[in-house]
C-alpha cells in the first residue's frame, strides 16, 4: 500500500501547478462553458465500451504510440524509458533507457516519443524530454540491430528549448499527414504566462512548432507562418498554455489540441490540419473567457470547440479520434479525459460543430495522463499509477 500511496501522491501532483488557485473549486460555471454531455447520445446508445485492461506495474507511463503497421506498443516511462508490451505482456529489457538524462517529477521526465513515419526504412524515433537543467530536448535515436532494442549511442539531438520554470513543458511529439514532426510547447511556466510568451512570435514556448527531420539537421517548412520573416521559423500556432496532448485525423482534416487550463478552463481546440499560423488566444484568453477582466481583444483568436470549468476536473489529457475497425459506432468520435477526475467523454466533430457530446459510463480509471493508439487505430488509456487499459466493445448491460 505504500509504493500505491506514492505513487499516488506523484500522480496528483503531476501537471497540477502548485500555485493553482484553489478558488476554481467555487467559480461559477460560466455560459460559456459547453454543454454537458450526455450519458447517451442517439448515435451512439447502442454501443457501450470497457477499459480493458492490458499490463500493469509500469513505472510512471506517459504516453503510448508505435510504428507504422507495428503490432507492438511502446510505451514511454516518466523517468525516462521506453518499454515495449509484445502479444500483451512487457518485454523485460526497455527498448530505450535514457534515466541517466533525464530529470523526471511533476511536469518534467520523458514526456512523449513519435516514430518517424518511415521508420521501417530509416529507424528513426525521435524522444521529447527534460534534462538536469529543466530544458526540453528533442532527441533522435535509430533502432539496432534488435528491433526490440534502439541504440543509445545513437543520440542526436535535434532540438534544445529553455525552460525557464518546471510546469508547462508541453511535451508531445508527432508527425502530421504532412510528414513533419510537431512538437508541442507549454508556456514555459509559473502561472498566468508572466514573460507573454503566449502571444510572442519570437519564442518557441507557447507554440506548437512543425519541423522536417528527414535529414540530420532540422529545417522549417516554407509554409510555416513565420519561415520568411517576422518570428521563429519553426512555429506553426501560437497562443497555447500547455498543449500536453494533441492530434490528428487525417480522415477528416482536423488537427485537435487539448490545452491544459490556468484556474478555471480546460478546453480543446478543432481547426483544419492545413492552416497556418493559428492564434489559440493564450494569454489573453482561458477557454471562451477573458484572462484578465470582463473584456479583451479577441480579433483573430480562435475559439475552442469544447470548454470544461475546473468544477468537472484540474488538467485535461487530449485523447485520439476513434478510426479502428473494432468499434465501428464511434467512428470519428474524439476521446479525452481529465487527469484529476474517473470520466471518459468524447465529442464528433462534423462541418465546423461539436456534435454526440457522450460520457461514456466505462469503470473508473484514475490518473489517465494520455491516450495512445496502436497501428490499428485502436485507442488505449494510460494510467500514470502504471497500467495500460484498451479500449473495447462491451455487451450491453442486461444482456
Ligand atoms: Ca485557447
């Protein structure tokens, strides 16, 4: 029960500043916070769904992804490994162990990895972690001749970013349709954005960055809003707190941010996957509100899709869009959760609105610190108390 309650005690205090003001517990629910969803939504009652679950007794997991056609998970360790779950059980050699790097607590560790997507061909994955000086480093790494196995000697490192505080370290690598790795960035840190990184184009914080690393040496796309002039060449959105988890659907489009909130608002943010140089409104902005006062310049600030007050939770963890096989009634429904709550919602999002807003009625899971999907599209929820769940079909009760 003591290793339970510590790592408990670690879970609560992960990406919960210390300095979050306890008052959101009593803020009023604003107008402007979405409705709440609904435990069933016509589309969607006939199914009912399960976390299942897959492994347990993982150290601190943050995140879970793998190769293209790849039957195997891998899953990344906060301390700083990456562990691989093969026919259901964890190898017991890691595939990468970089402990010795990484500074790993609260908001900071290894935080997320992102396989290139010709990784068949080249062996390239590329790791988002904080290191002894509380700076974030994306790495490149090359698999061995194992293929259960990366090599540690093969560190590259592609991209080193100041932190100047321990929260909002973003944390999220992936590739886009495009090809490009996006890479997304939290703030920097302390509480209410004190340098306005929010909404300066000369930082990488507060960003979400999109690079090509097909060659050693990193470029920025020509597409990118500020390549040609006037900013950091490497953004692609600006105005972000702390985008954890993000993702994308290239069925539809969409590219969706789950951007964790300052006292009051958690929200997720919908736009096309193609457009450039998108303002998410931090710090002017929390959610549909104002950040300072009754009122402020929204022009040119985009509005989230879906809102929650800290009432319903403390940070949210982006999920997925559901495109397996396995489930077919929630095809296209977007999955999150909050890490300080047990619920699992999901949204559909269908010609620019939010439509079968649903709280799913699944067994409590604690501490859901991210989403993965594995090569078939199917979604998996990851414990940070150290266990794996898939997400499944379940009869209907009463069956
Ligand atoms: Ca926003």
């Amino acid at each position: 029960m003591l290793r339970t309650n510590a790592a408990i005690a670690v879970a609560v205090s992960l990406f919960c500043s210390p300095q979050r003001d306890a008052s959101a517990d009593t803020i009023q629910v604003a107008q402007s916070v979405s409705p709440a969803p609904t435990q069933s939504s016509p589309a969607t009652q006939r199914v009912t769904i399960a976390m299942q679950e897959v492994v347990r007794g993982l150290d601190e997991p943050v995140y879970l992804t793998t190769p293209v056609g790849d039957a195997r998970l891998f899953v990344g360790e906060q301390p700083g490994r990456i562990v691989i779950i093969k026919d259901g059980r964890k190898l017991p050699r890691p595939f990468l162990d970089i402990t010795r790097k990484v500074q790993s607590g609260g908001e900071r560790g290894f935080l997320s990895v992102a396989f290139h997507p010709q990784y068949r061909t080249n062996g390239f994955l590329f790791v988002n972690y904080t290191d002894h000086n509380g700076d974030t480093n994306i790495e490149r790494y090359t698999v061995s001749h194992d293929p259960d196995v990366a090599d540690s000697g093969s560190a590259r490192l592609i991209l080193k970013i100041h932190q100047p505080y321990a929260n909002h370290n973003g944390g999220m690598n992936l590739f886009g349709p495009d090809g490009m790795l996006y890479i997304g960035m939290g703030d920097g840190g302390s509480q209410l954005d004190p340098s306005g990184n929010g909404q300066s184009s000369n930082t990488l914080l507060a960003k979400l960055l999109r690079i090509n690393v097909d060659r050693d040496a990193y470029t920025s796309p020509a597409a990118n809003p500020y390549a040609k002039s006037g900013g950091r060449p490497e953004i692609w959105a600006i105005g972000l707190r702390n985008p954890w988890r993000f993702a994308f659907d290239a069925k539809d489009g969409n590219l969706y941010i789950a951007d964790v909130g300052q006292d009051k608002y958690e929200e997720i943010d919908v736009v096309p996957s193609s457009r450039a140089g998108v303002n998410y409104g931090w710090s002017v902005m929390e959610g549909f509100s104002c950040l300072h006062g009754d009122s402020c310049n929204q022009t040119g600030l985009q509005r989230p899709a879906v809102v929650y007050s800290h009432s319903d939770g403390c940070s949210i963890t982006g999920g997925f869009v559901y495109r397996g096989r396995k489930i077919p009634a929630l095809d296209g429904h977007y999955f999150y959760a909050d890490y300080c709550k047990t619920w699992l919602r999901s949204f559909k999002y269908v010609n620019g609105r939010v439509t079968e807003q649903t709280e799913w009625p699944v067994a409590k899971v604690s501490a859901i610190a991210s989403f993965g999907l594995d090569a078939e599209g199917e979604i998996y929820a990851v414990s940070h108390l150290g266990v794996i769940y898939r997400m499944i079909a379940a009869l209907p009760s009463g069956r």
